[in-house]
C-alpha cells in the first residue's frame, strides 16, 4: 500500500521494482479485465498498462479512461483501463498477469495476477 496525499492507495507495485505506482484492478475473469493504474512521480500522464495470458500478450492501451471514484485520491482522475479477454482461450484456468510500462525509463512493473 502506498500513501498519497494522506490517502491509502491499494495494489501498490512490489517496492523492488523501484518505480511508485498505484493500482486496482476491479475485474479480472473470464471475459474482462479493469481497473486503475497511475505512476505517482507523473500523475498528470496516463500510463501504458499491458495484459498477457499464460504469458502471451493479450491487449495493451494507456490507462486514460475516467474513473471519477479517484478524485478523493489523486489530483487526476483518468486512470482507468479495461481489456477484453480474448474468447480464444481454452477451458481451464488461466494465469493473466498486468503489467505497467513506464514510458520514460522503459520499465516495466508488474501490477498483478489473477487465475482467470
């Protein structure tokens, strides 16, 4: 958990990657995934948000959609993101993995896991 402005920002990326972000991701099943990704040294820039399945890259987009329940946590509020799981997928549970890119410096952090 990472505190911004007083505020507890929850899913925070994992410390050893060095880069402070904050994220949630609200749905992750079988047919979409969503939620909320922001890099707390750029708040103002959407960041580049990807998803892979079983480790094959599935969608990618920047995290720019609106999410007014984020006013009362960061000063910016368009952060959101939301992928369609490809109907392609075999039956069975599946690992999908999020990753944020920082455009900056090429990072990439990875945000979470969910067996779908």
């Amino acid at each position: 958990m990472i505190h911004f402005a007083n505020k507890a920002i929850y899913g925070a990326a994992p410390a050893t990657n060095h880069v402070p972000a904050g994220v949630h991701l609200d749905t992750a099943d079988a047919t979409t995934v969503n939620g909320w990704a922001v890099d707390l040294n750029m708040l103002n820039t959407p960041v580049f948000v990807s998803m892979d399945i079983d480790g094959v890259p599935a969608a990618s987009s920047f995290a720019s959609e609106p999410r007014p329940d984020l006013a009362t946590l960061l000063p910016t509020t368009d952060h959101g993101f939301s992928f369609t799981v490809p109907t392609t997928l075999s039956p069975g549970p599946h690992a999908l993995n999020v990753y944020l890119n920082k455009g900056v410096t090429g990072e990439i952090v990875w945000l979470g896991q969910r067996v779908i």
